[in-house]
C-alpha cells in the first residue's frame, strides 16, 4: 500500500511537470517554430531536451514523494535517523541480551509498537499474538526472536516498516556474533592460560620429586661425615636442613 501510493504520486507528479513544461515552454515557443520550419534543428533539440530533462527528474520526485508519504501522510519518523541510532546502541552492547534490548528500545517508539521484545526461538505458547515475528539470524545457536505487539492507532505494518526490522534484526545478529566472537576468544585465552599454569605446576612437581630425593640423600651424607669431622658443624648443619625441609614442606615458594 505504501510503496504503490508512493509510486502513484511520483507518476502524477512527473507527468504534472512534464505537461507543465511542455504547456508553457513547448506550446509557446518550439512546436510553433516546427510548424514554421518543419524539421528545424534548434526546436527539434529543445523539446528532446525537455522530455530528457523531465525523465532526469524522476529519481529527485520519487524521492520528494517517498519522503512526503512517510512524513506527512504515514507520520513515519525518519527510518535512516533510527538506524544510526541503532548502530550507534549496537555498538555500545557488550552481550547479547543487551544488544537484543538496544534493538527493541530503538524499534518500539520508531513503528510506534506497543510492545516490541525478543525471545529464544523455539516452542512458544500458541495463544500469544503478535502483528509480526522476524527472526534475527544469527550465525550459531541459540537463534532469537523479535516480537511487535499491536501498534498505536491501529497501524498495520508496511513494506518500509518490515524493511526496517529486517535491517535490525541484521544489525543485531551481526552485534550478536561479533560478541559471541570475543567471549569464546577470551575464554579460549582464559583455558590457554589454565593449561600453561598447570603444565607448569605439573612440571615443577616433578623437578621437585627428582631432586628431593637426591638433595635430602646429599645432605644426611654429608651430616653424616661431619659427625665424624667436626660434631660441632654437623648439629649446625642438621639445623639448617630441619629449617629447610619444614620450609619446603610449608609452601610453595
């Protein structure tokens, strides 16, 4: 409906030009100059030029006409301002239901939708409705939902409205990923960094459990000499040991 009463008006006004043009500039001034010299180059060119000039103009009337349905008979508001806006909120959410709910804060007062909301896909209840449904396609599981209760008015939601969701819905998947994409590579840092600690701690127990052995075994050895040389060094030295294997066996240092 809204596209075919914009195109209706873009028609009606390009033919108003074209026929305005051709009344005041054609009528008055080239065709009776062709009628006084028929095939006359100069007039021939002026009247190709106007019809070229008034078909030039369309895509500007088109424009002029689309805007004027969507401001002034549709009281859209400006679609191309929202999306920035929800770029601009996508762009700050930093988790996945956080950019679901820019998304809905942004689209519920633009289609002015009393309810605007998101859920998981999948099994729902049947009794609730809804005026439209679009999925937000996500590049993995779980997929989402975006819901537009009933609109304010009793509007109905047309082509550039859906066109508008669609766009969202893409937008927020995108967010969705992008996001999705940077906790799994901190989590995969987070376990990177896990497994290198306790490679590390595996490795060092083992150092520990190789040289134990052979420190402790040195060192009654050489108590056990002292005890033979010097008593007086060897108590000094059984002290010192005592000190340090309570130390070892207190912490991990």
């Amino acid at each position: 409906a809204d596209l075919f009463l914009k195109r209706v008006l873009a028609v009606v006004t390009l033919v108003t030009v074209a026929l305005g043009v051709h009344v005041l500039v054609g009528s008055t001034v080239l065709l009776p100059r062709l009628a006084r010299t028929p095939g006359d180059p100069v007039a021939t060119a002026g009247l190709l030029a106007l019809w070229t000039g008034t078909a030039l103009l369309y895509p500007s009337i088109r424009r002029l006409a689309g805007t004027f349905v969507d401001r002034v008979v549709l009281r859209r508001p400006d679609y191309a301002r929202v999306r920035r806006e929800l770029d601009a909120r996508l762009s700050g959410a930093d988790g996945v239901e956080a950019a679901l709910e820019a998304t809905c804060a942004t689209l519920a007062p633009a289609l002015a939708a009393r309810e605007l909301t998101w859920r998981t896909s999948g099994p729902t209840d049947a009794a609730r409705r809804t005026t439209a449904t679009v999925p937000v396609p996500t590049a993995v599981q779980p997929a989402y939902l975006l819901e537009v209760g009933a609109l304010a008015g009793g509007r109905r939601l047309l082509s550039d409205d859906l066109a508008l969701l669609e766009a969202a819905a893409n937008a927020a998947a995108r967010r969705i990923d992008a996001v999705r994409l940077g906790e799994e590579r901190v989590a995969r840092a987070a376990r990177e960094q896990e497994l290198g600690r306790l490679t590390s701690e595996a490795e060092l127990r083992a150092l520990r459990a190789q040289l134990n052995p052979h420190f402790l075994f040195n060192a009654l050895t050489t108590v056990g000499y002292l005890m033979q040389e010097a008593p007086e060094r060897a108590l000094v030295a059984l002290y010192r040991l005592t000190d340090l294997l309570r130390a070892v066996l207190r912490g991990t240092g």
